[in-house]
C-alpha cells in the first residue's frame, strides 16, 4: 500500500470517523437537551406564573415568547429582550456534561431562572402600558434596579448575593406600595433613588466603561 493511503487508513480515517462520532453525539446531546428545555417551560411556565400572581398579588399581562438556543450572552445563561417579549435560554447555562437531563437540579435552575426573567417581562410591559414604550436599561443605574425589581419575582432557589443586595434596594418600594405600584413608583423617582455606596461606586465605573 502506498505510504499515504497507509497514513489515511491508520491515522486520518480514525480521526475523521472519531470527529465526526463525538460532533454527532453532540449535536444527538444538544438535540436532546434543547427538547428537555421545551418540554419543561410548555408545561411548567403557566404554573410559574400562577405562583407568582398568588405570592406577588399581581396580573401578567399577556405572556412573553421563549427561545431556546445555544450561545447569546456569555454573562447570562437567560435574557429577557424587551424588544422581543422574549425569554431566551441558553442551553449552556445547564452544564451539559456534569447536569444528567433527568437531574431535579436541572428543574429547579430552570424554574428560577425563569421566575426572575417573567419579572423583567412584567416590568416592562408595566413600562409599556404607562409610557408606550420598552423598559430598556439605558444607564447601569436603572440596570440595577431593574436587575432589584425582576428578583422580587424569583419563587424558587436563593438569589446570588449580588443580586439580593440589588433586591434589597428596591424592595422597600415594592412591599410598601404593592409590587406593581411600587415598580411604577421606581419608574417614576428613578433620579431620586439613591444606590448604596458600593452600587454607585460599581454603577459609576461601570457606566464610564461603557461609554
Ligand atoms: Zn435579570
């Protein structure tokens, strides 16, 4: 046999059959997963929102859309697009080599995840409603606050420490005014509102970054 028809069979064909074994095995996992993921919020999100409309003395207003994809944040394993309405769930956020799909883990990320995104869903079209356009986080600041004002709805799993201290800010307005009057009362004082120390110091550099 000839040396390179030697080389292919030996070397380049087990490594072209091995690469194109594991993308397949990936794509079959991804697949899988992405049905998991789909699954889960047709038959859980409806329940979700009941939770939070009961805990929170509140009323969605229609529903947002979801989208589950690969890659669209490395910071954030969900987003809410206001311009959208939608919620967009990464599947990497859900360690697929070390999470089983069957995992109870997998649920509870997915269910806490989603409480706080429908809270940024609520807020906005809150926002909407009263001033006929998107709640979008133009300055840190109002991204701090709407960042503290969407954790008001997580019902399940403890919030990080950062986010519970942006909660802590806003939660006083919130549980004074009732949760929809007291996000529309942050709507309305945002420039008086005034972040704790460490937040506006983050808030400020932040903001000059992005500038
Ligand atoms: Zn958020």
């Amino acid at each position: 046999m000839a040396t390179w028809k030697k080389k292919f069979t030996r070397f380049y064909l087990p490594l072209i059959a091995g690469c194109g074994f594991m993308c397949g095995a990936l794509y079959g996992q991804w697949a899988y997963q992405k049905s998991k993921i789909e699954t889960y919020l047709k038959v859980n999100i409806e329940g979700i929102i009941s939770e939070q409309e009961r805990n929170l003395n509140v009323s969605f207003q229609g529903r947002p859309s979801f989208i589950v994809t690969r890659s669209i944040n490395p910071f954030n394993f969900m987003f809410y697009n206001a311009g959208q309405d939608t919620i967009e769930v990464d599947m990497r956020g859900f360690n697929l080599f070390t999470l089983p799909n069957d995992d109870p883990r997998m649920a509870q990320l997915l269910k806490s995840g989603l409480s706080h995104e429908l809270g940024h869903f609520y807020i906005d079209k809150l926002h909407e409603q009263d001033y006929g356009r998107d709640y979008s986080p133009d300055s840190v600041k109002r991204k701090f606050l709407g960042e503290g004002m969407a954790e008001h709805f997580h019902v399940d799993g403890k919030p990080d420490h950062f986010y519970d201290s942006l909660h802590d800010m806003v939660k006083p307005f919130l549980e004074t005014n009732g949760v929809s009057e007291g996000i529309r009362y942050v709507f309305e004082h945002e420039n008086e509102i005034s972040l704790p120390e460490n937040l506006e110091k983050m808030a400020q550099q932040a903001q000059a970054t992005f500038k």
